[in-house]
C-alpha cells in the first residue's frame, strides 16, 4: 500500500505542532491527528489505525507528532510514500 495521502509532522515538543494539526484539518478529508503515537502501544498500531480511516474516508491525513522523530527510519519503513514535514527550530525558542 503506498501512502501518498498521509503527511507526518516532525517537530519539538511546543513548536505550534497542536496549532498545525487544528490549521490543517478543515483540508484533510479524513484526520488531522495531534500526537497519536501517545495512544498507540507501536507504529504497527498507528499503521492500523491509518489505513482503518484510510478505508473508511478517503482522502488526506495529516498526523503532527513530537515523537514520530524518535521513530523516523521506522515510518519511512511502515508508510512508503508518505510526505514528512520538518519543522525546524532552535530548540532554545521551544
């Protein structure tokens, strides 16, 4: 299954990733998620959690999470194609 749809922010804790998940939902036809790894015990649960919404409602899904950074080679891995969006910022402003 490729993942053209979905789009994963990687920032800091108290980079605006809670105001980009709100922003962007009126565009996302299916989720905008704010850190949803908190509530999954594995990427591979995301991972079904993406493709149950991804079934259900077809359309964009935009996920802002502070962890998903810890975990990048694992979601390159778990969602071929998906978009990644790096917010950078000195971590002293965060």
């Amino acid at each position: 299954m490729a993942y053209e749809h979905l789009t994963i922010m990687l920032s800091l804790p108290r980079s605006r990733s809670a105001w980009m998940a709100e922003f962007l939902r009126p565009f996302c036809a299916s989720a905008s998620w704010h850190c949803p790894l908190q509530q999954c015990a594995s990427i591979e649960e995301l991972g079904a959690k993406v493709d149950n919404i991804g079934r259900a409602s077809p359309g964009r899904i935009f996920i802002a999470d502070v962890a998903a950074m810890f975990f990048f080679d694992r979601l390159l891995a778990r969602f071929p194609g998906a978009q990644y969006l790096v917010v950078h910022r000195p971590a002293r402003e965060v």
